[in-house]
C-alpha cells in the first residue's frame, strides 16, 4: 500500500507507465501500459507476408480501428528485399478475393477479441490512396540474407478509421508484416 493509500497508479497518460508497491519487499515496480495490456488481454497481433514479390509489388494489412477504443499500434517487418513500408491513413481497402486475417491475443488465456475490423492480407492488390502517417526504408538485399526493424515509435490511431500497412519491394525478394495493437478507452 503507498502512502497515498493506493496499491496502483498510473502515473501519467502521457508517458504511460503503471507504478505499484511490490507486495513481498514493498519496492516501487513500473510497467509501461502496453506491457499491462499483454497481462490483462487487451493486446493483439496480426502477420502478412509474401514469400516472392516483384519490384512494386506489396503485401498489406488493411483494417478499420473501433469506435470507441484508441488504438495504440506499431509495426515489425522482416525483409529479404529492399521496401518501403507504409502506415496509411484513410486508404481505400477493397476487399475482392482478399483472405481474412485473423487476430491473435498476445496474452493466449484471455478470451478478449479485438475491436478491429476488416483485418485481411492484401496481396498486391486493393489497396490505394491514403496518407502515408509514418514510413521506413529496408536496404537488404536477397543475397545478404534478412532484415528487419522495429518502429521506435507507437502511432496512436483514430478511432473509426482504415488503415493498411504496406510493404512495397523496391527490388525483388520476400516480405513479412506483423502488427502489434493494443486498445484502451480514450481517457481524456
């Protein structure tokens, strides 16, 4: 119990860590939010990828983020060819022949599902227009084995919003996409 007569706090939305009192040794512990939602079940990942892709050629991850919640998302990419990977805001997914992909909680226990919706692989096709909101570069080329990167930087989604996330060969290879999302009620 703190002196405040709290076991729990969360100290600031905007740098977004929980502190708490250990129970056995009375030390302070933090966590940030997101490493709580993957306890709680409130965070989920999703994969795309092509094994060949030729030069402008792309897999995506199109979806639309639920009304209510804020979605807190970044991205990975594995590559086996030089891309440019894209968040794009506000795109125009059309579905056609396009499979759904489904949504993993990264918490295996938890029943929650995901607010997202129309969450499909886009196999170079359906995706077009939008807003690239935040983009990287992979330089690796096939010969020199994989590369991969994590974003640096948590991209907090609108609410009721498509998204795709694109990862477009600038030479030829394969590509892998994993989106890590997690959702919270809005709290200001």
């Amino acid at each position: 119990m703190s002196l405040l007569g709290h076991t729990q706090a969360e100290t600031g939305k905007d740098i977004g860590v929980i502190a708490e009192i250990d129970a056995s040794s009375h030390a302070l512990k933090t966590i940030t939010v997101a490493h709580a939602k993957i306890h709680s079940g409130g965070s989920d990942l999703a994969r795309a990828w092509l094994d060949s892709i030729a030069i402008g050629e792309y897999p995506a991850i199109g979806f639309m983020t639920p009304p209510v919640e804020i979605a807190h998302a970044t991205v990975d990419w594995i590559s086996e060819a030089e891309a440019q990977i894209d968040v794009l805001e506000a795109p125009v997914n059309t579905p056609g022949a396009n499979p759904v992909i489904v949504a993993y909680n990264r918490n295996r226990n938890s029943p929650n599902l995901s607010g997202f919706t129309n969450l499909r692989l886009y196999d170079n096709v359906g995706v077009a227009g939008g807003t690239s909101i935040d983009f990287d570069y992979t330089w690796t080329r096939k010969q020199a084995g994989g590369g991969g990167g994590r974003g640096t930087m948590e991209i907090q989604l609108r609410s009721s919003t498509v998204y795709a996330i694109m990862f477009t060969a600038i030479a030829v290879g394969g590509g892998l996409l994993k989106l890590n999302w997690y959702e919270r009620e809005d709290m200001d």
